[in-house]
C-alpha cells in the first residue's frame, strides 16, 4: 500500500541538474550500490542550489555530513573530493553549500524538520526513529522522488575567509623513514610514521 503523504504526482518528469530523475536514480544504484535515500533526497538538494548559482561561474562546494549527500554532489556537479572542490566538515547536519571559488558567496541547501511534518514516512526515516529493517526501502524511496524540494529550505552564506585560504598547494618531501611523499608541513616524519595510519604492514608484494 503506497504511503498516502501529499507529494508532486508521480507522472512528472523531474529534472536534476540536466539529468532526469529516472536516469539519476540509475547512477545512484550503479554509484553508491543501491538506490539509497539520502542520494535521492540529496540529488534534490543540489539540483537547488545549483539554480541559484550564477550560470557559467565555477564553485566549490562544502558538505556538513559524510553520509550520501557527498556522494550526489560528485554525480550532478563537477565537485568531487579527488580535484578539491568538494570540502566535507561533518557539522552532523544534512546540508550542503555551493559557493563562488574566490569570494566565497554561496547557496546552503538543508532539510526543514518542521516541513518533513507533511511526509510522515520520510520524517521518520531522516530522524531515524524505529528500526531500520522495517522500512520499505521501494516506497519510501518513490516518496523521496515525489516530494522534491518541498522540505528544503535555502540560505545564503558567506565562507569564512579563514576556510578558504585552506585551499593553497602544501609542499611535499620524501619521509626518511618510509621514504614515501607527505606533506612538509605535517612534521618532520609522515603522519603514518608518527602512528596515525590505521593499519600494521606486514609483508611487501610485487605489483
């Protein structure tokens, strides 16, 4: 039984950033392993700000959570984390922002708690209340794609200048103890040699 939740009528066409919901959805599933509800929602979230953008300008864009919604920007712009022009500082909130590369003013795109009210089903879903087993991940998906922007609300922003002064090239040299490149600025040894890296080596292979 279809969740009864006013949203758009499910024979419109909807477009996200050029790509049509259908064929986004496809991307995801090839993208992320499945048709996850965040992409869904966050395809949405950028297709927004990006209208707010100038048209032909380049920007960056910073995301508040590592969870899904980096995953939608790197499919609809040309932000992704390996070039640099998406940042990720988890805030903890579903939010993204696209802002112009040198003053730093920009769009913030976010999920209105209080808008969600009208979708029970994607409410309880973004809050995280009950157990995640029990959700139809078929219907609520359907939702996500009816509903649109109608619980996004928009802000302007300014980045602070300190944040965009980070985007300057680091110099690197060869550490003396793994003899592979770092940083310089990350000390006098890699971060791996002073005992961050997450992981033992154990044996050498050939490639």
């Amino acid at each position: 039984m279809k969740n009864s939740d006013p949203a758009r009528p499910s024979g419109d066409q909807t477009i996200l950033c050029g790509t049509s919901l259908e064929d986004y959805i496809l991307k995801v599933k090839a993208f992320h392993g499945y048709a996850a509800p965040g992409m869904i929602l966050g395809g949405f979230m950028v297709d927004l700000a990006v209208g707010y953008m100038p048209k032909g300008r380049l920007f960056d864009a910073l995301c508040e959570t590592p969870k899904c919604l980096p995953d939608a920007i790197q499919l609809l712009t040309p932000c992704t984390v390996g070039n640099g022009w998406l940042r990720i500082v988890n805030l903890g909130r579903f939010a993204l922002s696209l802002y112009e590369k040198e003053t730093g003013e920009g769009i913030r795109v976010f999920v209105d708690p209080q808008k969600l009210a009208s979708w029970p089903l994607a409410r309880d879903w973004f809050l995280k209340v009950g157990p995640k087993e029990k959700r139809d991940l078929a219907e609520l998906v359907d939702l996500l794609s009816r509903m649109g922007s109608g619980p996004l609300g928009v802000q302007r922003v300014s980045i602070q200048p300190a944040f965009l002064k980070l985007r300057r090239h680091r110099q690197f040299t060869v550490c003396s103890r793994c003899q592979e490149s770092y940083p310089c600025d990350d000390g006098p040894v890699c971060l791996g040699c002073q005992g961050q890296a997450p992981y033992r080596t154990l044996s050498p292979l050939e490639p």
